[in-house]
C-alpha cells in the first residue's frame, strides 16, 4: 500500500514537473519528464509494484536469489578451473601458447648506426615520396 502510494506521488510530481518545461516552452524535455513520470504510474495499475513489494518483503524469495547466487557462484568457479587445468594441461603437452608464424623470419631492416658526432643524420626520405607518388598524392 505504502509502495503504490510513493509511485503515484513520484508520478504526480514528475507531471508536474513536465508542466512547468511545457510552460517554459521546452516541449520536448517535458515530454520525456512525462515519459519518465508516468512509468511508476503504470507499474502500480499492472499490480508490478504490488508483487515487486510482496517479493522484497518475503523471505523465502530472498532465500531463492542465495541458491540462485550461490548457484551462478558455482558456474564461475567450475569455468575457472576448467581453464586453469587447460592451460596446465597445454604446458605440459607443449602446446600450450604458440607463435602466430613460427615459420616467420626475423625482420630484415636493420637499425642503423647513428653518425659520428658533428654530422647530420642526412634522412632520405626518397622511399617515402616514391610511395606518396604512387598514390598519386
């Protein structure tokens, strides 16, 4: 009784509240306010608010979400050492984490030896051009 009385007063005031940004001229902050205010209002004539209530104050649906949660607990744990005991398991096999190309050769570009003091690096950008000329930039 208590719930139903403190949506329609939150309805009633959201209303209200829409009232007022129509009458500011801000037509469609207060239809969304509207939107938003009569959302309780609904919940109590479908009765939501009354089962909503009936549930919070009942101890043996607070019991159920514990074997739920404890439940969903369970889940979690039991993935969690189903992964752990693959990633042992690929260790040991030796399959465990593998190169993506282990066929792969090493990069072919080598640094470059920074010039001797006093001279300037001399960077060619000959390469760079040759690329944007290609793409016609």
């Amino acid at each position: 009784m208590i719930a139903e009385t403190i949506c329609s007063a939150a309805a009633a005031a959201g209303l209200g509240i829409a009232a007022i940004s129509a009458y500011r001229k801000r037509f469609l902050s207060a239809a969304r306010i509207a939107a938003y205010a009569l959302v309780p209002l609904g919940l109590v004539m479908t009765g939501a608010v009354q089962w909503i209530a009936d549930t919070a104050f009942s101890p043996v649906a607070w019991a159920g979400f514990g074997v739920l949660g404890t439940a969903w607990l369970l889940f979690l744990s039991t993935r969690a050492v189903e992964r752990r005991r693959a990633v042992r398991k690929g260790s040991a096999d030796g399959s465990g984490t593998r190169a993506v190309a282990p066929g792969a050769s090493t990069p072919s570009r080598a640094v470059a030896a920074k010039p001797p003091a006093g001279q300037s690096t001399g960077e060619d950008f000959s390469d760079i051009e040759a690329i944007l000329k290609k793409h016609g930039i």
